[in-house]
C-alpha cells in the first residue's frame, strides 16, 4: 500500500494481515526501516501516537525526524499564503528527504494534498474524521481477549467522531454487531448510517443506532467510549457536557448489558469523571492500558505493509 489514511481502505482479509505482522514483529522485529528516515508532523498534541508509533519505527531500524506542524499548515489549514510556502512545495521538498510521513492534521483534506502533492506514503495519525492507527490497535485488543470469537457486539456510547468512526469500519469489516449510542444532535449523517449499513450486508454483521444508551449496551461484548470534546472543539464545550451527560460510561451504564464478561476500552486521553468515572476506567475489566500497548505493536505491522510490497522489502 502507498498511503494509509482510513480503515475503509482495506480489505479484511488485510487488516488480518497486518495484526498478524504486527504480532510476529513485536516477538521478532527485523530491520525492515532500516535507513529509512520518517517525518512525523502533528498539527495536535500526541502521546500514544506519537510515542507509540516512534518507538515502533526504530525497533524497526527506522529513524524519526519530527517536522513542525507550521512549516506545512497554517491554522489547521494547508493554504499557500499564510503559510511559510504552498503545501505543494514543502510536500515535493519532504519527499527529497524522508521515505514517508506520518501526520495528524485538523481536516483530512490536508492528507488527501499531501499524498496528491508528495511522492511518499502518507500514513494518518488522527484526523477529524478518522483514527485507523487507533482502530488497528482496537481490534487487535479485541481478538486477544475473545480469541477466536467473530459473533462479538461492540457498542459505543458517546461522540459520533473520528474515533468512532474507523471503530465501527473495522469492526463492521469484522462482520461484527456494532451498536452507537449518542445524543440524536451530535450523531451520525444520513451518508455515514448508509455507508454502515452497507458495510453491514458486505460482510455479514450489523449496525444499529439509538439515543439511549441502556438500550444500546444490552448484550455487548465491550463498551467503548472516547472524549465528548475532540480537540479542536473545544469552543462546542458547554454544549456537548449538556448533552452528553447521559452518556457517561458508569458503573450503572457498564453493569447494564448482561453479561459478565463486558470489557470497557477508550482510546484516551479520558477526562475521568466526565464520558468515564473512576470506577469503570479503573475496573478489571477495563482495557486501556492493552489498547496503548497494542499502538505500538500495530504501528510495526502498519510500517512493514508500506515499506514491503508482495513480501519483498523495497527501496
Ligand atoms: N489515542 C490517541 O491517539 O492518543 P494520543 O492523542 O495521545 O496520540
Ligand atoms: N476524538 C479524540 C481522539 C483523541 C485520540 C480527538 O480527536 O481529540
């Protein structure tokens, strides 16, 4: 693959294929980065990804060089005269140098540029829309604690954003029910229920959405949630914690699905005592800290698909 900029862009049977990569990888890395030299350029604060992703590149061999966000954007926005130079240029001039770039940006326009602009991979590290590096690391958290097990309901309650997005992709590619639960005003557009709904029938699964969470959570495998307010929205602040109060994942939310076995995942950063209390994040059965683990071990994989093609290591 060239660039990896959502999760609708793979096939299962490649999602498989990259988790099983990335888990050989992780037991044995090989030098497949090596003297390859990647640009990292974040128009938003990071830790897991960030973090996760770096280590990840030089336990492949591969070097990091970090690129600040405004010599490329400007504002949150590629455009050629408030920025230093036009993205085009500062697209063409990374590509003399670095062999791809990794880059989390406010609009997911600015990805689509800089893949059309410059002649190396683009790999998206969160975008408005989506967060497939995040989705990858899901899944595989998912399949370790129900190996074998496809017939799973993953519900999310919360914000119809990025990360819900490329979660209920992946996991409707899984053939999996997938079930949403938000406030009617911030959920999802008709195009995004169409396109789930096809996803859906594809590959033999569900989608289903309601404004009420307890409703929503019953029969589920995992509850997932994420931040009510995404960065980059912070002004939509008093009006989101007014609506999405209801929707806070509490031990009463959590304990609703039936089953004994429910796990609870967030892609953190949580704001505790808001989409999450103390008691579900920090419940047994809550699997943050595997999902942060799972983005490195996943980025391996990522790398190794885009630095190889049939197999075969290449230039
Ligand atoms: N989950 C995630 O993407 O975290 P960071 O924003 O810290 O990278
Ligand atoms: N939805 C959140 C995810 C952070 C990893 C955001 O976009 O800020």
């Amino acid at each position: 693959m060239k660039d990896f900029l959502t999760i609708g862009e793979l096939e299962p049977e490649e999602i498989e294929s990259i988790l099983e990569r990335s888990l050989k990888l992780h037991q044995s890395p090989q030098p497949l980065l090596s003297g390859k030299n990647i640009g990292f350029v974040f128009e938003k604060p990071s830790l897991r990804t960030k973090i996760g992703t770096e280590v990840a590149i030089n336990r492949l061999g591969g070097d990091v060089v970090h690129i600040e966000s405004d010599l490329l954007f400007a504002n949150g926005k590629a455009v050629p005269f408030t920025s230093r130079e036009s993205l085009q240029d500062a697209m063409m001039n990374v590509s003399q140098w670095c062999d791809a770039l990794f880059a989390r940006v406010y609009s997911h326009t600015s990805l689509e540029k800089m893949s059309q602009y410059g002649t190396i991979p683009v790999i998206n590290a969160l975008c408005n829309l989506h967060h497939p590096m995040q989705a990858l690391a899901d899944l595989l958290t998912i399949q370790q604690k129900f190996p074998g097990k496809d017939d799973l309901t993953i519900t999310f309650v919360g914000d119809a954003n990025n990360v819900a997005f490329s979660l209920t992709e992946i996991g409707l590619k899984m053939g999996y029910q997938m079930k949403f639960s938000g406030p009617e005003n911030y959920s999802w557009s008709q195009d995004n229920l169409s396109y789930f709904s096809l996803l859906a029938v594809e590959h033999g699964g569900s989608f289903t959405a309601t404004s009420d969470p307890f409703q929503a959570v019953k029969g589920s495998d995992v509850i997932y949630t994420d931040t009510f307010i995404s960065m980059g929205e912070e002004h939509l602040y008093e009006d989101k914690i007014m609506h999405f109060e209801p929707y806070q994942v509490n031990e009463k939310l959590f304990s609703a699905t039936g089953k004994n076995h429910t796990g609870f995942m967030h892609c953190l950063p949580a704001h505790r005592g808001i989409e999450v209390t103390d008691a579900v994040i920090d419940h047994p059965e809550s699997w943050i800290y595997q999902q942060a683990k799972n983005r490195m071990i996943v980025s391996l994989g990522v790398f190794a698909a885009i630095f190889t093609r049939n197999g075969t290591h290449h230039p």
